[in-house]
C-alpha cells in the first residue's frame, strides 16, 4: 500500500484513495493530513481568509426538509421577515467592518412580493455599498434556494456587481435515495435531486460564482457517498464549496435517527474538507457554522483543514435565536463588530490574515472566467 505522504502529494486521486482520506483516524495520519491540505490551500489561495457576514433575513420557508429546523411543518418557530432597512443596517455595519462581502440568506419562497423584495433590497444594498473601499460594491452571496433562471438573472442584474456575484445551493447528498430520504415527507416529495442540478446549471447560466455542498455525517449516508459527493463538486463545476456536519434538530424530523458521536463526526468532517481541498485545489471553502456548533473550535479547525471563508452571523441579534437549522446552533451571541475581533484572533491562531475590504473571489472562477482577482 502507497504511504499516505506520498498519497497526499498526488494531484489526481482514485475513489478508493479518496475514500482512504476519508477514513483517516490515528492522531498521526490526521495530523499529516491537515498540515498537507493546510499548505495547498495557502500555496493556491494565499494567506487570506475572507469574510462573507451572513444577514439571515427570514425564517418563513415552504419547503419540508427533514433534517431542518425552519421546515415549514415545524410550527414551534415564530417566523420572521427582517424590514428592509434592518438589512440594510446590517449590510452598512459590514461595509463599515471591512467585510468586503455579505451572504443573504433565507427559508426558500418563490412568490413574487418576495422575489421583487430580495430584488430590490439587492438594489439598494449596491447604491450604499459603493464606496472608495470598495469601488464595486459589496460582494453577495445569496443562499435563497430553487428558483427558476429568470428569478436567477433578475437578482444578478439587480446586485450591480457582476464580479462579486455568488450563489450558494447545497446539494445535501449526491445519492439520490439519500437525497429522496431527506426530503420526502409523507405523501409528498417536495423536492428532488435533479432540480438542484438544474438549478445549479441555470445559476451558471445567469453569471454567479456558483457555491454547492453537502451535510456530512448524514444518518445512511456512507463514505462513498461522500466521495461521489466531491465527484459530484467537480462535476457541476463549483467555484466554492459550503458543508459542515449533521447535527439533529428537535424542530425537524430526523431525531429519532440519531447523530454520529462527537469525535468521528468532526474527524469526518475534517477529513472531507481536507479531501475536498485536495481534490479541487482553488476553490473557496467555507468553515460552516455547524461546525463551530459541534466543536468550539470548529472554525479555526476549518481553516487548518483547508478552509479560506468564514461567514461570521452579522444577523441582529432579536431574530437570532429563530434561525435554529439545528440546535444549540453557535455564534447567536456575538455581534458584527465583535465578530471582527473573534475573526481576527482566528485567522491569527492559523497563521492566515483576513481579507479586509475585499471581494475574496473563487480562484476557480477566476481561471474560468478571466475575470481578475479581486
Ligand atoms: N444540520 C446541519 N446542517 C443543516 N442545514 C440544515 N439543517 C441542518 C442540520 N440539521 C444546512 C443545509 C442547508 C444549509 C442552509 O443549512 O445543508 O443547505
């Protein structure tokens, strides 16, 4: 059998070396794991970590995803929708804080008051954030679920700023029986794997960095399931990847199925960053929140894994506690402000420096499109 360390070198990996990465657990091999995936992604991405301050704008949502703590079936969260000058409150602390990018996100609703809404609010957040700083604007990611292209192209004009464009759509899992399992709820399967893909195409399509993932750890959910997950990254052509691990929900409708015990849950976790790193070289990464939950100090395991995002919650702190996906969910508690300084003593205890007043761009989309880095 290859030694790891000589594994780890390769730029092209097998499903079975990829699987092999995946089940990494003596303290040895993972150390070498991280420290391999940890100098690619400073070697391809630079020192920088970049911050997208995530606004969760409302937590009204039509969809019924099991594993969800705002499906629509669970009638314990008081739902909310913040006004548009909260927003745009919060969009103006995160210019002021040197973000450089903000990440909206919402339950998914396809009406037209909401799609006119996000349209509008893309409008007026481009109008403030031009500034010397940033002479393009803010960057923004929008995390708004299925919509159809022309609700994809409506928002990208309405944002202004066509190279700071991003869209995040998880997949969940690429196994489509795992995926049906996910989302079927009884006599109705609301959604379905092909969608998303399609979905992902169309946001191609209409000009965004596209962002996809998946939830690791995921109750059935095997190793190679997460490698055909990675495959599956490559082959939608991501330009940024967002994933964390699986944790149960009392408001969802999963928690009789139970959550993989601490330790192999981060591990893999870890492991599928790395991988997923490893693999897929200049993408951007993003430590994910659920992380953070799972371990206190989740983030900074991120980005020694492989991780260059963060997605600080710059969400006011009123609604907060609405905004369960799952429970116990961290960071409800700092503000924008402070957030910075817990970002900063971060990205310092990784070594990295954060990427402040910048749009922080996928590299990958950069080769793609020849667009300059930003
Ligand atoms: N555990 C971890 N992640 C979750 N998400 C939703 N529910 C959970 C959960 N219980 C993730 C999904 C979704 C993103 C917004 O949050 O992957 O795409």
């Amino acid at each position: 059998m290859k030694a790891l360390d000589d594994l780890l070198a390769q730029t092209e990996f097998t499903d079975e070396e990829v699987a092999r990465i995946l089940r990494i657990r003596t303290p040895e091999e993972a150390d070498l794991l991280q420290r391999r995936a940890y100098d690619l992604t400073t070697r391809e991405m630079g020192p920088n970590v970049y911050l997208r301050g995530l606004i969760e704008i409302s937590n009204v949502c039509t969809a019924n995803c099991r594993y969800c703590g705002i499906r629509k079936a669970n009638h314990n969260v008081e739902r909310y929708t913040l006004p548009r000058e909260t927003i745009l409150e919060c969009a103006r602390l995160a210019l002021e804080n040197g973000y450089g990018s903000i990440a909206i996100q919402a339950g998914e609703r396809r009406d037209p008051k909401w799609v006119t809404f996000i349209g509008e609010l893309l409008r007026d957040i481009h109008e403030m954030s031009c500034t010397e700083a940033l002479p393009q604007g803010l960057g923004i990611t929008l995390s708004l679920g299925e919509q159809s292209l022309e609700v994809y192209e409506y928002w990208a004009e309405a944002s202004g700023n066509p190279d700071g464009l991003r869209y995040l759509l998880r997949i969940e899992s690429s196994n489509p029986e795992l995926f049906h399992r996910l989302h079927c709820t009884p006599g109705k399967h609301e959604k379905v794997l092909e969608h998303r893909y399609e979905a992902l195409v169309n946001l191609r399509k209409a000009g965004y960095q596209v962002g996809t993932g998946v939830m690791i750890g995921l109750p059935g959910q095997t190793i190679e399931d997460l490698v055909q997950d990675i495959r599956t990254f490559e082959k939608v052509g991501a330009d940024m990847i967002g994933m964390g691990p699986y944790l149960t929900s009392l408001g969802a409708d999963m928690v009789s199925l139970g959550q993989m015990p601490h330790d192999d849950l981060l591990q893999l976790s870890l492991n599928m960053i790395a991988a997923t790193r490893l693999v897929l070289r200049n993408v951007n990464i993003a430590a994910a929140t659920a992380l953070e939950t799972l371990e206190p100090r989740g983030r900074i395991m991120g980005i020694l894994h492989g991780c260059n995002v963060v997605m600080p919650n710059i969400t006011p702190q009123m609604t907060r506690a609405s905004y369960q996906l799952y429970d116990n969910k961290a960071g409800t508690e700092v503000g924008a402000e402070s957030n910075i300084l817990v970002e900063n003593d971060i990205v310092r205890i990784a070594h990295r420096t954060l990427g402040l007043n910048r749009l922080g761009s996928s590299l990958r989309w950069v080769e793609r499109t020849g667009r300059p880095a930003n």
